[in-house]
C-alpha cells in the first residue's frame, strides 16, 4: 500500500500542487467488485483546498489515473455502519449516497480518522460521523496547537505561521545587510555564526559586572533576617501575656454555652409540658358526663357524645419519644382507660335496655295491624336510636368487643320482634287470599313438610269452595262428546272453572293486588332497616367490595344469585358483608314466608305464577338498581328463582295435559278445551306482561305452548273416529289463527302464517273429500276420454270410440238431471253441519267452497264435452246458474 501512495503521489497529486494524506482501496457495495482507491488530499498552495479524490487503474496500461473529485465541505454524513462490530463497508453522504466496501477494517478507520481530523482543522461545518467508535474519534484528537493532520503512512504535514510585522521586518533588514545571503548560504550562515560569539561574550561580561550588586542585596538580605528574629521575640511575648486573657475568655465562653444550653432545655421542657398539659388534660365537665351523663335525653347524649370524642383524642394523642415513661403520663393513660371501660359498660348497657323495650313497644301495636296488609313502621324507634349514632362509632373504635356484643344483641331482639311482625302480615296475607275466616288461619301456620301443605291446601279448598286452580282442572278435563259445543262448555266450566269468567278474573286481580301489597311493604321496610344499620353501626353498604360466596344458578339467559343458608356463619371480608349478614339474621324469615305465599298462591291458581313472575321481576329489577348486592336484591333474586320455576311448571304441566286429553269416540270435537284454553292463557298473559321486564320468558313459555297445541290437535285430529280428521283440523287452526291475529302476538308471527296454512289447507282437503263424485258415473265417463287421449287418441277422433260415442254420452247425461243434483247437494249440505261445531261457524265458509269446486268440476265436463264432441250439440241437462240456485236454496232453507 505504501507503493502504491507514493506512486499516486508522484504521478497524480504533485503535478497538481497536492499532497496525498490517506488512501483506501474499494468497491461499490452490491455490485461486480470493480477496485479502486479513495485518496484524501490537500493542496500545498494557501489558501488549503482539501478534497476526496476517487483513482481507478486505466484499462489500457499499467498507471493511474484521477476519476472524480469532491470538494470535503459538500460531505455531508460519514456512516461507518457499526460502531461495535468490525465492518468493512461505510457510507459517504455527498450531494447523493455513496456506498464502499473498503479491503480491510484497518484501512476504512483510518481513513475515517484522516477525514475527521481534516474536518476539525480546515472546515467551519462540522460532518457527521454516525456509526463510528467514539475510541477511534478520541484518538485523533489532536494533542497540541502545532499538532500536524497524519495520513495512513504517518507523513506529517508541517504546520503554517504567518509571521508577524516585525518579524518580516528584522528579516528584510538581516537579509539587506546581507548581500550574500541567497547567492550564498554558507557565507551567510558563517557570518551568523560569528555574531552570535559576539552575543554570547557580551551577555558573560554583563553578568560578571553586577556581581557587586548581589554582594549589596546579600548584606540587605542579613540585616532583614535580623530585624525579623527581633519581631518574632516581641510577639512572643505579647503572646505569653495574652495566654491568661485566652483563658479567662475560654472560661466565659463555656459559661455562656452552658447558659444558653439550660434555657433551651428549659424551653423544650416547658414546650413538652404544655403539650402534655394541652392533649392529655380532660375538662372536669367531660369527665362527669362520662362518668353520669344522662343517656335517655337529648342534651345528656350530646353531652356524652362531645366527652367522649374528647376523650378519644386524649387517648389518640401521638406521643413524644419518651412520654411513655412518664409516670404522669402513665397515671393519665390508666384514668382514660378506666373512664372509657366505664362509660362503654354504661352506653351498652342503656342500648341493650333500649332494644329490649324497643320490642316490648313493637309488640303491643302488632294488634292494630292484625287486621290490616300493613306492616308496622319503625321510624321512631330508628330515629330515637340514631342519636346514638356518633357514640356507636365512638364504641366500634374504643372497644370492639362490646360493639360486637351490641351488634349481636340488637340482631337477636329485632330478628326476633321482624319475626313476630312478618309472620302475622303474612298470615292477613294469606288469609285476604284465600277468603278464610280467622279461624282457618290455624291450617296456613302448620309445620311447613309435604303433608302439612297438602292439609293446608285441602282445608283452603274445603272453605272457599273456588280454589281449584288451572292446573288441578286441566287434570280433569276430556273431550265430552255432544252435538252442541254450549253443553260441553258447560261441563268443562262446571268441572275446573277454567273459563274467564268474571269470578276467576276477579280473584285472580285480587292476588296480584294482594301480591304486589306484600312486596311494596317488604320492600321500604328492608332499605330503612338497612339504611338504619348503616347509619347507626357506622357499616360502609356503597363500597364496592366482593360479595359474598353465592351460587348461580341460570333462568332463560338472566343469572340470578342464590344465597347460602342464612345460618351458616359467613366470614365477614368487609362491611358490606356484614350489613348483609345482619340484614339475614334480622329478616331471616322473610325467603321462606315469601316461598309459602307464593306455594299457596299457586295452589290457588297456577295462573297466578305470571302475576308473580311480572311483580317479583319489577321489584328485583329495582332493587338491583339500588344495590345490586344488596339484601333485598338478593332475596327477592332467590324468591323470583323459585317463581321462574313455578311458571315453567305451570307451563310444562299445561303441555302435560294437552298430551293427556282423550277425545270421546261417539261425539264430535269441535274446538278442543286445550285450544280454548291457549286462547284464555294468551289473553291473561298479554294483558299481564304488558310492558314487563321479563317479556323474553313468556315469548319463550309462548313457543312452546303453541308447538304442544300444534302437534296435539293433529294427534287428536288422527285419533278422531266420529268427526273427519280434517274438520279438526280445519276447525282448531282457524281459532287459533283468529286468537293469534287478535292478540298480535309478536313473537309468534310465524306460528299464525301456520295456522293460517294448516287451516286453508284442511279446508281444501275438506271440501275435496266431502265433496267426493257428485256426477259418479259422469265422473267415470270423462276419465275414460281422459284415458283415450292421454293413449294418443286425437280428442275429435274420441266419439268414434264405441264405449265414447255420442249416444252413450246422452245417456249418462239424462241420469242425471237438475232435481237429483240438488237432493245431493242437499245431502252433502246435512252432512257437512252435522261434522262442523257451531262456535267456530265455519259451515258457510266450507258450503261456499263446495259450491266453487262443484262449479270448477262442471266447467271441466263442459269443457271436454266441446272438445271431444264438437258440435253434437250435447249439453248437461242442468247450468252454472242452476247449482249456484241450488247451493243458494239449500243454505237458506237449513
């Protein structure tokens, strides 16, 4: 590589007045590797020009020659690609990209380090350097003011002085006294020599004259000295005399620190006293409410409550390191102690007092509401003991234990006083539901087992005489055989009172007003129990924490919470817990009473489930939206589980029924009772469910009611032996379709077009079937022409069949003749209205499309007759206008 500069520099850069300082041999990146040589050069002319040069071997011979050039000012960006690693290609950002792979590591960073160092001492602009390892920067920095820019070989480019306007001076006065300076340099150099000597001798006499002066500074020099012992000797006497003065004033100064030091002690002392003093002192006036403040009147609880939170901040107080050691402090800690101890012994005391007397008061007004669904108020009682309200949290941070004691006994007197009330309400409940008198109150409060309700249920039906509900009737109910509808809907009425009749509407809007009595009473009584509990045990109910441990249990698509056994502890993971746990042991018969009612009201009537379902569904959509984890919304869930279960029963056991009925062989069917019963269902649900929150489960219990009617009507429809499958069919689908049509039961739009289907259909069939051959042997004579012509037979050439001709036409023709057409119609007439039931009153449709399909058979025979037998001037021996006189006289006369 050193050959190949000094050649470069030979051949290429000195003709241009330029020294070579580095050069590193490359090939484009990417390409055919084509080398060539970068060189880094600066001229010898000032001012310095400093320029990249690229050289590439000739083609033709064996020497260089220059490519390109760029000036260092237009680099822009030196990229070395990795700082880290060893790479051998770098990037020079000019006025466009030029990318290099040098032959080594070692030459591109020395390259890279020449270009840095002739960027630092030649350019105003700074390059880039990105990608290069700051070590190989900090090497060539350069060390000294007249350090030279190096090239790879480390060829040193001298440093330029301008010289300054003198030393050009004394040059061209040297140089003009000197003639022979440039002709000839060894003369001069000589003659330089010589003056120089002469210098030389004249600075050796200069020094030898003044050592004179240096003997006189010596001696000034010694007599200095002696002045200086003499001073020292005095200020070591002075220094002697003031060692007694130093003493005396160390004295005062630690007199006066020792001073200082008693009056900030004193000052701390009196600071810490008067901090004792001022949080640990309780007024004589707190003191005797603690200790006798009167507990039952206003001003005395304010007093109490005012002493006792004095009393907390003195036992709060956060004392000084040290305090506790005090014997004062001690004495003063004990004294609170003991004034706390006493005046909680004293607060639970007067409020247990208070809760027993709560429910002797409670219990002597139960009476007045013995008669009446009204449950009794507990405002007062609330009001009176929220005074207490600031003094139970005084206790709750005081002394637990007896906050847990008060919690646990007021829980135990109210579960005990709510028990007492709730059980009665629900007894005039039960009672206005049933009708009973006071004396069958006795059979609603039997031990609650299967046997007891079975008692109760048999007592109610023995005493109201109208108790038999929907699904008990439905058990009982069969298809009775009789040519008129209106005694078979006499007997089912007689039988289950499933009708809706005026007497089941009525107690059935009875129940719910009953119902929805009992929930609007339950529910403010639990939210002001709860907000009372709250409020007067200081309990957090809005705080978002987990619940309680619950299992889900899933109802159509909506997830309900069922709580566990109210009398399995719960571990209490916060204070919402604990207000929901207080909240169950105070109301913890209100599930079962409520699961009582709702088992006797569906005895009643298993009707009264979408009552239930609608009123329970409101109420626990409300309580939800107070307090989704709350009490209330909690057991109402639990309550609304078990109605969601009786109305799917209430369902199942209706389809039950639709597959139990039995159709009697000798009668016809007409509407079946469970048809007329889905029309009574439909109507009392829509009117029911009307904007209800749970819509989705009648839509639902809707789909599959109308499937069991569907596949039960065509099962009895084939079971049928008196009346034509058909006719039951035709019969059942048109009311079903005209229910649905009148009802506009959304959900079940498809099940109507169905009906509507199944109905037309049955019909066609109907009047095809009945209709039958009206012209029998007519009949067999068209379908042997049909018979010919379907053979190949041209229809003109049928006359000319033996069998077809026209005399036998005539003859069959003349059998039947206008007066035997009508005493057939007549027939078919009678026996149409003896298959058909009078309420649906369908005989005028099926007569009419008797009457069009007659017609269509007639144009057939006309039609056939004008084109086998073209102008034989046969005809039938009755018109078009005849059958519609016939149909018309035969219908008027029944």
């Amino acid at each position: 590589m050193t050959a190949i500069k000094h050649a470069l520099q030979r051949d290429i850069f000195t003709p241009n007045d330029e020294r070579l300082l580095s050069i590193v041999n490359v090939c484009k990146a990417g390409k055919k590797k084509k080398n060539c040589f970068l060189c880094a050069t600066v001229t010898t002319e000032r001012p310095v020009q400093v320029k990249m040069v690229k050289v590439k071997k000739s083609d033709k011979g064996d020497f260089y020659k220059r490519q390109i050039a760029w000036a260092l000012r237009d680099l822009a960006v030196v990229d070395a690609k990795d700082a880290i690693k060893e790479n051998p290609e770098f990037d020079l950002h000019f006025e466009k990209i030029y990318k290099w792979v040098a032959s080594s590591t070692a030459e591109k960073n020395a390259f890279i380090s020449c270009i840095w160092k002739l960027n630092q001492r030649y350019l105003r602009k700074k390059i880039d350097f990105v990608n290069v390892s700051s070590q190989l920067l900090e090497e060539s920095v350069p060390s000294g003011e007249n350090q030279s820019v190096t090239g790879g070989d480390e060829e040193v480019v001298d440093v330029y002085q301008e010289l300054n306007a003198r030393e050009e001076q004394d040059i061209e006065i040297m140089m003009e006294g000197c003639e022979c300076a440039i002709s000839n340099a060894e003369a001069f150099a000589e003659r330089l020599s010589r003056e120089l000597q002469v210098l030389d001798g004249a600075n050796i006499q200069s020094i030898m004259a003044s050592e004179k002066q240096v003997n006189i500074l010596m001696k000034l020099l010694d007599e200095a000295l002696k002045e200086v012992d003499q001073i020292e000797l005095k200020l070591s006497s002075y220094e002697e005399m003031l060692q007694s003065v130093k003493e005396q004033m160390d004295q005062i100064s630690e007199s006066n620190h020792l001073i200082h030091l008693s009056n900030t002690n004193n000052v701390k002392l009196l600071s810490e006293i008067e901090f004792l003093v001022n949080h640990m002192d309780l007024a004589k006036g707190h003191i005797k409410a603690l200790q006798e403040g009167d507990l039952a009147s206003s001003r005395g609880i304010e007093a109490c409550t005012n002493a006792a939170d004095a009393l907390l901040q003195c036992m709060n107080v956060a004392l000084r390191p040290g305090h506790d050691m005090l014997l004062a402090v001690k004495q003063q800690q004990q004294r609170f102690s003991d004034l706390r101890e006493h005046f909680a012994r004293r607060l639970a005391s007067h409020l247990n007092n208070v809760f027993v007397q709560q429910g002797h008061d409670q219990s002597s007004t139960l009476a007045q509401h013995s008669v009446e669904l009204a449950l009794p108020n507990h405002h007062p009682f609330h009001r009176d003991l929220l005074r207490y309200a600031k003094l139970m949290e005084w206790l709750k941070s005081t002394d637990y234990g007896k906050y847990e004691g008060l919690t646990k006994n007021y829980m135990d007197y109210l579960s005990r006083l709510y028990e007492r009330e709730i059980k009665d309400f629900f007894e005039v409940a039960k009672i206005k539901m049933t009708g009973t008198t006071k004396e069958s109150k006795k059979f609603a409060t039997l031990p609650r087992k299967e046997s007891a309700v079975k008692q109760e249920t048999e007592s109610l039906h023995g005493s109201s005489g109208k108790l038999t509900g929907s699904t008990s009737s439905l058990n009982k109910l069969s298809v009775q055989s009789s040519g008129n509808r209106r005694s078979q809907s006499s007997s089912l009425l007689d039988m289950g009172n499933m009708s809706a009749s005026d007497l089941d509407v009525a107690d059935r809007t009875k129940f719910d007003k009953i119902f929805e009595q009992v929930l609007s009473e339950l529910e403010p009584l639990c939210l002001a129990e709860q907000d009372f509990i709250s409020k007067f045990f200081k309990l957090q109910q809005h705080q978002s924490m987990p619940g309680t441990m619950t299992e889900a249990e899933d109802i159509d698509g909506g997830t309900l919470s069922r709580q566990h056994n109210a009398g399995a502890p719960l571990p209490v993971s916060s204070e919402k817990d604990m207000i929901r746990q207080m909240m169950i042991k105070i109301f913890r018969c209100i599930e079962p009473e409520l699961n009582n009612l709702i088992a006797l009201g569906d005895k009643i009537d298993s009707f009264n489930s979408l009552y239930m379902l609608v009123k329970m569904s409101h109420h626990v959509w409300t309580a939800q939206n107070v307090d989704p984890a709350s009490f209330l919304s909690t057991t109402l869930g639990n309550v609304l589980v078990t109605v969601k279960r009786n109305f799917d029963k209430c369902i199942s056991n209706q389809i039950r029924q639709m597959e139990e009925v039995k159709i009697s062989k000798k009668s016809k069917v007409g509407i079946l009772p469970f048809v007329a019963e889905f029309e009574e269902f439909a109507g009392l649900a829509e009117s029911i469910f009307k904007n209800a929150e749970r819509r989705g489960d009648l839509d639902k219990a809707y789909t599959k009611l109308i499937r069991g009617v569907f596949v039960n009507v065509e099962k009895v429809a084939n079971e049928s032996q008196k009346t034509p499958r058909d006719v039951v069919m035709m019969e059942n689908f048109h009311h079903i379709f005209a229910t649905l049509s009148r009802l506009k039961i959304s959900c079940l739009e498809a099940e109507k077009k169905e009906a509507k289907q199944k109905y037309t259909d049955h019909l066609q069939s109907y009047v095809i079937y009945s209709l039958g051959q009206p012209l029998e042997k007519l009949n067999h004579f068209f379908e042997g022409v049909e018979a010919r012509v379907a053979q190949g037979i041209r229809e003109e050439e049928v006359s000319y069949q033996l069998a077809f001709n026209k005399q036998e036409l005539r003859k069959v023709i003349k059998e039947y003749p206008g007066k035997e057409v009508k005493k057939g119609l007549d027939n078919l007439y009678k026996k149409v209205d003896k298959h058909l039931c009078e309420e649906e009153n369908l005989l005028q449709v099926v007569w009419h499309s008797m009457q069009d399909e007659f017609i269509r058979q007639y144009k057939h025979f006309e039609g056939l007759i004008a084109r086998c037998y073209p102008g034989s001037g046969v005809t039938m021996e009755f018109t078009i206008q005849d059958i519609l006189d016939y149909c018309s006289s035969i219908a008027q006369s029944h």
